[in-house]
C-alpha cells in the first residue's frame, strides 16, 4: 500500500515502518499517525513478519506532536479528536517492536519510542518531554512509562524542565538498551529485529506479553500469567522443534505453529 507520511518495505521477517515528515522533523500529524497505526496493525496480521522495525532519519525519530494541529483547540477539541485511540492501538500490537532512534525523539516522539519493546540509539539521540513549555504535559504516556523506566527523580526533572537527555544518558538511565555510532544504528535495530525474528513466534509474543504484564499486576499474578503462558506453549509445534533441534545439535526451523 502507498502511503504519504510513512515509509515501509519487509524483509528477513522484519517490517520496517519510517517516518517520512522530513520536513517537519517527523512531526506527528495526525494523518501520519493513522498512516503508522494502518501500517502496524497490517504488519500484525501477517505471519510472515516476526518483528517490526520502526525508526525516523537521522536528524530525528520524531519531534513531537505537530503542534499546529492543536494551537487554537478547545477541550472538546482535543476529546472529540480521539487523538489517543491512535496511540492505544499500538499498545495492542502483539509483534515485538524495535526501535531505531537517531536525533530528535521528544515529546510524542519519545512516547512513541517507549511504546516500542526494545529501543536501539545513535549517539547523537537525544530524548526528552518537553511539553511544559507550551504550558502543557504529556498526553501519549510520558509522565507513565517514562517514570517506568527512568524512575521518579529523572522522570520528574524531565517532565517538569523539560531537559533534554542523551543517548548515554538514557541508556544509563534504562530508557533504551543500547547506543552506538550514528552510521550504525539502523543496522544494528535491524540485526536485532532480525534475531527476534528468527525465534518461535508465538513463544515471542507470549513472552511479550508476559513482560508487560508485569508492569499491570502484583507478583504473584504476574507469575501466575508467566506459568499459564509456559504451559500453553507446551502445545506448539516450535516448542516440539526447537528441543529437538536442540538435543539433535542444529538450528531450529520454527514455523509459528
């Protein structure tokens, strides 16, 4: 499908999604969102795609929400809007995520990023909430899932200065898993993505989901959840396979069955 905002392609077993607002440093538009989710949920769907890849340009991941887009709403606005629908139909993607970060990921752009399952940055990215200084906040889970990763203290500074952080410090921090050179970041996302990929796929959504779950639940229901997804992967065709690839010493062939 062609798309005007976003560009996409797929192979390895990996769907590649880029923002493409070159213009407006990937500005969230809200015709860019709908073109990413329609994008995403299609990817989803299709079995031959394990992970999807999902990254800006080098210049920027994505700077924000497009701002114009809001300057003169009202709150009737903004709830008739269904702006975040958008954003929670994300959320529901079962296929990993990885994200390829270089340069500018703020404000909706550093939310989209912590939407992903793993995020890999250039060193010249630089991550931040800078909504306060529009005299407004987060609204697509920054004040939420940044506090999840970073903790409070830096959560706090973040939201209510609205520094900015670079990539070391977001990786020391927790926010991505790792940084490398510029020139080598996609490629790097895309080795990862390809390795997520060549795993059994219903056992690497199961563990997906597993992995959020904690973030929903007391321990003992987060176990509980963990022990019933052991179990159901029992009745998988990969899991059968990839024990006996295992004690015959080869690789396994998984089929997603």
């Amino acid at each position: 499908m062609t798309y005007q905002y976003i560009l996409t392609g797929a192979e390895d077993g990996v769907g590649v999604v880029q923002l493409h607002r070159p213009d407006v440093l990937n500005a969230l538009s809200r015709a860019l969102m709908d073109e990413l989710v329609e994008a995403m949920e299609a990817f989803d769907r299709d079995e031959g795609v394990r992970c999807i890849l999902l990254t800006g340009n080098q210049r920027a991941f994505a700077a924000g929400a497009d701002v114009r887009e809001f300057a003169d709403a009202t709150v009737v606005d903004m709830y008739l809007a269904y702006r975040f629908q958008q954003w929670e139909r994300i959320r529901k993607i079962t296929t990993p995520l990885v994200a390829a970060v270089s340069g500018y990921a703020l404000g909706g752009g550093c939310e989209l990023a912590m939407l992903c399952d793993i995020i890999i940055a250039s060193e010249t990215a630089r991550f931040g909430q800078p909504e306060i200084n529009l005299g407004i906040m987060p609204g697509a889970g920054g004040t939420q899932r940044l506090t999840r990763a970073v903790g409070k203290c830096v959560a706090m500074e973040m939201v209510l200065t609205g520094r900015l952080i670079t990539a070391r410090e977001a990786a020391a921090a927790g926010l991505v898993n790792r940084v490398v050179p510029v020139e080598l970041y996609l490629d790097e996302a895309k080795s990862v993505a390809r390795e997520i990929a060549s795993k059994a796929p219903v056992a690497v959504r199961l563990a997906k989901e597993a992995v959020l779950r904690a973030f929903d639940t007391t321990l003992e229901g987060g176990l509980d959840y963990e022990r019933k997804c052991f179990y159901l992967l029992f009745a998988t065709e990969d899991r059968r396979e990839g024990v006996r690839a295992f004690l015959d010493k080869r690789s396994p062939k998984f089929t997603g069955r």
